[in-house]
C-alpha cells in the first residue's frame, strides 16, 4: 500500500517548455509551418516574460476556445495533453548575440527534441520544402541510413523530428 494519497494510473504528460529568443519568428514556426495554434498567452510583468501554449487543435474545438477568457483557456491547457510552452524572456529578442542553449550544439548534452507525427511523411516533408529557407533542415528523409524520419530545426535551433503516424 502506498503512503501517498495519489494515483499515477491518472497521471499523464501535459507539456514541455522551450525558451524562445524572437516569439513573432517562433509562433510563426510553430503555427504557420507546423500547423498548432496559439491556445493561450500569459504575460508575467513582474517576471517580465511571456508563456505561449500551442497544441494540434481541431477547427471546431478552437474555434469554441475563441470566447472563453484567458483564465478558462489556461484550464484548457493545464487538462490537456501534448501542449508546447513557448516562454520568451523579454528583451532577448533586441541583442544580436543572445541565444539559447538548444543541446543540440557542442557539447550536444541534454535536450535532443521534441517531435511530431503526420499521416504522409514524404508530403510533409514536400511542404516544408515550400517554405524555402524558413524552414532548417537537420535531415532529410533521403539523407543517412534512417530513411522513415526526418528533421528540422525552430528559429531557436531546436530539433523537431517529424514521424508517420503509426511507423515505427
């Protein structure tokens, strides 16, 4: 019998947390080339910082979102799986040199990426290939031995690694 009053067979991963240098450059990351949508937005004054949440949201159910207040769309957000934290410290944006430590840099230890699945692997890759030099590639399908993943990277140089549904 356990001493603690919880139960973890309820328990379920919610969200991971990036830092961002430039919010427009990575909502439009994020939004317009890997099609989430902005769910909610919390300014910290005080901590003089931004929190975006972004999640894979049908039409209907963000649609529904659009009359709720910030506060019931945060509620949306902590009784969800699968929502990316986007925290952009303010001022980071107006220094040249700033950058984030993305683990995918030398020494390349800690944080590797987040990932993505999609239903036909070869046409999102072709569509990304649209965006021309907006969007980073890390690896292509075609490049290395691993010919069934692919990767690209954010504006901050995080990794996205994108996955067909259901390969493995």
């Amino acid at each position: 019998m356990s001493q603690f009053n919880t139960d973890i067979k309820t328990y379920e991963f919610n969200h991971t947390m990036i830092r961002v240098k430039d919010p427009g450059a990575s909502l439009h990351f994020y939004q317009e080339i890997l099609g989430m949508k902005l769910v909610s937005k919390m300014d910290n004054e005080g901590g003089k910082f931004t929190l975006y949440f972004l999640a894979y949201v049908n039409d209907d159910e963000f649609a529904s979102l659009q009359g709720k207040t910030e506060e019931q769309r945060r509620s949306y957000v902590t009784n969800r799986a699968g929502v990316l934290e986007l925290t952009h410290n303010w001022g980071t944006e107006d220094d040249a040199n700033f950058s984030y430590a993305n683990g995918n840099q030398d020494p390349g230890r800690g944080f590797g990426h987040t990932a993505i699945v999609v239903d036909d692997i070869e046409e999102a890759c072709k569509r990304f290939e649209s965006f021309g030099d907006k969007v980073k590639w890390v690896k292509r399908l075609t490049d290395g031995k691993m010919k069934n993943i692919a990767f690209i990277a954010d504006p901050d140089g995080y990794w996205v690694e994108i996955l067909r549904r259901g390969h493995n």
